[in-house]
C-alpha cells in the first residue's frame, strides 16, 4: 500500500468514511483490539501500517496508532497518540512518503550492516526506526523521545500558536487545504520573492559602488555576474527552510522539496556559470598583450567547453542526489553515444581537428594561408570550422578536419616577401651597358629601406630565344600584401627609369626577318674578316692572364673611381 497520491482522492474517501462511520465518529466495523500486539505488530510492514492506517481520514483510531510507542514505559496513552501524530506530521511536512511494498514483512528481519532487528524508514532520517521488542515491532525509544525534537525543528512555535488559535472557519477545507493554508501559500510565496529583490537592490546599491572604487575592474564583473544567482539562492533557501510550516499534503510536500532543492544546485550552476564569464574576460585581457591572436580565439572555445562542463557535472551532480544511479545512467549514454560517435564521426573529427589547430597553431587569425585551392586571410576558428576571407571577399568555412589533415601554406608567417622575376633586355645591348644594367639593379636594391640587404642575387643570366635575360631575386621586409605590391611599384619603377638612362631595351617575343640580299645584289658580308693567325690570338687573350680578360666582369667607374653594388659590398 502507498500513500502517494492519497490525498488526491480525499474527497473520495472522505465520502467513503462517512458512509462507513457512526455518528458518533466511530467505525461501524469490528475493530482490532488495541490489545491486540500480536496482529499489530507483527513485523516491520504490519507495524508500518498500524502507524499510518489508523491515523487516516476515515480510519481515525489514535489510540491503535499509538501502540505504534510502547517501546516508552513511561508515556501514557494521551502521550503515545500526540508522539504517534507529530511523527507522522514530520514525515508529511518532510515529503518523505512511506511505501508499504517495500518494507520487509518477515517477522525475524535483521539489518544487514547492523545484525539487529531494526529497520530504517529513511535513510536521509536515520534516527527514526523500527526495532523488535520482544515479539513485536514498533518505533524504538531512541526514536519516540526525539519526536518532539524532531516536531520542534519541523514546525515554527509561531505558526503552532497561531494555528492552534485560529477561528473555526479558517479551518475549513477547499480543494484538499484549509483556507489559512490558502492565505499563507499566498504570504510565503510574496516574502521569498520580496527577499530576493532586497538582495538584488543591496548587492547592486552597495556592494557594486563599493567595487567600482577599487582599482581593479574584476570585482565589479563579479558582482554583476553573482547578484542574481545569489538573490535566488537566498530565495529558495527561505522556501526550503520554511514550506514545512505550510503543513501540505505528503506528495504536495514532496514535490517542494524536490524542486527547492534542484532548484537550489542549479542556482550554485548558474552561479558557477556566470564566474566563467568572469574567467572568460580576464583570459582575454592576458592574451590581448601577447603576439599572437590565435590564442585570442581560444578564449571563446575555452569558455564555450567550461560551461558544457559546469552543465553536465552539474546535473550528473542532482540526479545522484535524488537516488538515481548514475552509473547505469552513463553506461546507457555510452551505449548510446556509440550510435551518436558513428552518426556524428564527422563532427567529432571536426572537433578534433580544432585541438590540433589550437595545440600546433599552424596559423594565426589574420594571417594569409592557402590550403588546396583556397586562399585567403583566417578569420575565425571554431568548434567546426574554420573561415577564411578570400580576396574577392567571400568567406569560405573549411572543416576542421580538412584543415588538420591538409597542408598549410601559411604566407602571413613569412618573414620576407619574394620579388622573382627575369628582365629581358635586346640583344643590342652591349657588355658595358648589360653590366651598367645589372649593377644599376643592384644599386635600387641597396637604396630600397624595405629590402633585404644581406641577400639577393641580381646576375646577367641567360641568353633567350629573342633576348638577353638578367635574373632578378629580391626579398622584401613588409608586414602585409598590400605594403608588398606597394614596394614591388617602387622597384620596378626604378628600374623603368635606371634602364632609360643606361640606354638599353627590354625585348619581347618577335621574330626578326633580315633580308640577307637581293636578286643581282652582291651578298652582304657577314661578320669581320680576320686572319686566320689572329683568330689564335685573339681567342688566348680572354685566358688565363689575357689583355681582354675580365672574369670579374666589366669594371664601372664613377667620378674615375671603381664602383662594385654586390651583396656584401657598396663601395665608390
């Protein structure tokens, strides 16, 4: 037999009763004999269920219940009936409901922790029990001279007094309450709510002002963030404090007390979850200071993870609190999320690939990467995702796991910017105006602030199908694309202007066709006539030591001395 949702039908069985009763208040039916110890008693159910049977509306026989309190000698049977109602008032004001099915009906039990004949009602209320006296069980004296400790620290004095000298008609029942019960919900529910806007206005009136003086800006995101959690803690602890006084129904109470106190843990969460914010903004001022703005993104993925945290501890945290295994809970979560794992790999890989991004920074946001085809400047990186800006200014979101797995060419980490790029002079440029080309080149290079000084290579190169190729290879120190191409304008327009004073032509793709001679012309002569005894000559004299023999190349001169615009030297 349960008492829950007995109440829900009190208007049922207040019918039924008044059927059944006398009109002296009396049962029309035979009654067990209060001497009757033996049929009462008889084991920790049966004695369970004199307790509370004999109590109810419509069954009302308090001197039965009341040997329920004979393990006392000294009570009387005016005491036993008051000890056996405030009990059973506890355990209503307390919601704790008593299930008949599940307490043991043999005679002998034996608790197995203690190897005595006893048995607790409640594990949460402990010191009420039941204990075998010698062939019967009832509540033992431990647990009959706390009763009225247990009523004291259940009930207010104040609302007893005011109860007990309440006129007759606040007395009377409507929809399972009496009218006084109907007024003081109605008061209850105003204070808590009056309490917590009391909290609210000295926490923001006070507090707040007080923090604001104080040099740091911490404490003020603090307060803002813990006022109304707090406001609401002290709420809820007034209702959970306080609704046993309301004297409801068992499953009315129970249901209270219940979500008072869930209601309680997940205001501690709200809490908890408002100092991540707090957390949250002051990792943001750390890494504002450093270099990189990766670990700026971090933040928000950071705050985002400690909050789905603070949200599953937490509710792992209430249902172990109201008795439920979490354990089997997880287990049939992990049975579970191995079908969500195998739906979800994607995600999952996705999610991954975003760690791997935050641990091994291959980029920064910002920066200019190109991953396959794609090419842009990093915007953001999150759970999934990462978005790039491309140039024409479309955002792009490459999977995380793309990212992770693909070859990064992050261009916005070079230190230097290439200029690569083959200048192709005429074939009518001579040696002195090629090597006054090549060292005019070399002089932009120096003169440029934005170039590399230490390294370049600037050489008459190849010799091409239609021209004469001089190989440029510059690096440039800009922070960004658009310093680059602001620099390469630069050079490239310098050297426009240095080829026009030297005198030389940049060639392009043609054909040249010469007419060697025409019909009853004499041929041309093609090339100089030179004996044959000079051609030996001539060739020695580019040796080893020879008159024409210039390895180092032509030597230019200025202002009759020798000019030398290398690498590593710039010397007049």
């Amino acid at each position: 037999m349960k008492r829950t949702g007995f109440y829900s039908t009190l208007l049922i069985a207040l019918f039924i009763g008044l059927l059944s009763m006398s009109p002296d208040g009396a049962s029309a039916q035979a009654v067990p004999d209060a001497s009757d110890y033996e049929r009462l008693l008889n084991n920790p159910r049966r004695a369970t269920h004199t307790f509370l049977h004999w109590q109810m509306k419509g069954h009302r026989q308090p001197e039965l219940a009341a040997t329920t309190m004979i393990a006392d000698p000294a009570l009387d049977l005016d005491q036993r009936i008051e000890r056996a109602s405030q009990l059973l008032k506890v355990l209503d004001a307390r919601g704790l409901i008593i299930d008949l099915e599940s307490i043991p009906g043999d005679r002998d039990y034996t608790d197995t922790l203690s190897g005595m004949h006893t048995y607790i009602l409640f594990p949460s209320l402990p010191e009420v029990f039941l204990v075998k006296r010698d062939t019967v069980w009832v509540f033992s004296k431990a647990t009959v001279d706390m009763i009225p400790d247990l009523y004291r620290s259940t009930f207010s004095i104040f609302v007893d007094v005011v109860v007990d000298n309440l006129p007759e008609y606040m007395r009377n029942e409507f929809g399972g309450l009496s009218i006084w019960q109907y007024i003081a919900l109605f008061f209850w529910i105003l204070i808590g709510l009056v309490l917590r806007s009391i909290t609210i206005f000295l926490l923001d009136k006070y507090l707040l002002k007080f923090t604001q003086k104080t040099s740091t800006k911490w404490d003020n995101l603090v307060v803002k963030e813990a006022d109304k959690p707090i406001s609401f803690v002290i709420m809820i602890l007034f209702y959970l404090i306080t609704y046993t006084n309301l004297m409801l129904p068992v499953t009315a109470n129970y249901f209270l007390r219940t979500v008072f106190e869930v209601a309680l843990l997940g205001s501690l969460i709200w809490l908890l979850y408002g100092m991540i914010n707090v957390l949250s903004e002051y990792l943001a001022s750390v890494t504002a200071k450093t270099e990189s703005t990766l670990d700026e993104q971090l933040v928000p993925l950071l705050r985002k993870t400690l909050k789905i945290f603070i949200v599953v501890i937490g509710v792992l945290f209430i249902l172990q609190n109201k008795g439920i295994n979490v354990t089997s809970v997880l287990a049939g979560l992990g049975i579970g999320g191995l079908a969500v794992a195998l739906a979800a790999r994607d995600t999952l890989a996705n999610f991954f690939g975003s760690i791997t991004i935050f641990a091994d920074r291959p980029f920064r946001i910002g920066d200019w990467i190109k991953i396959g085809e794609m090419e842009g400047v990093v915007e953001e990186v999150g759970f999934r995702t990462t978005r790039v800006r491309t140039f024409y200014n479309s955002l792009v979101s490459v999977p995380n796991a793309r990212v992770a797995d693909s070859s990064i060419d992050n261009l916005g980490m070079r230190q230097f910017r290439r200029i690569l790029t083959r200048l192709n002079l005429t074939y009518s440029t001579t040696p002195e105006q090629m090597e006054a080309f090549v060292e005019g080149l070399k002089a932009i290079v120096q003169a440029n602030p934005y170039t590399r000084k230490d390294f370049f290579e600037i050489h008459f190169n190849d010799f091409g199908s239609h021209s004469l190729d001089v190989l440029f290879y510059v690096f440039l120190k800009v922070p960004s694309w658009s310093d680059e191409l602001q620099q390469r304008h630069n050079i490239f327009l310098e050297i426009l202007k240095m080829a026009k004073e030297v005198g030389v032509e940049f060639a392009y793709p043609t054909q040249t066709l010469h007419v060697d001679s025409f019909y009853g012309d004499k041929p041309r002569q093609i090339g100089k006539e030179i004996p044959v005894e000079k051609l030996g000559e001539t060739a020695a004299s580019f040796g080893p030591n020879g008159g024409k023999s210039t390895p180092g190349g032509v030597k230019l001169t200025y202002n009759g001395d020798e000019v030398d615009f290398g690498a590593k030297a710039f010397r007049r």
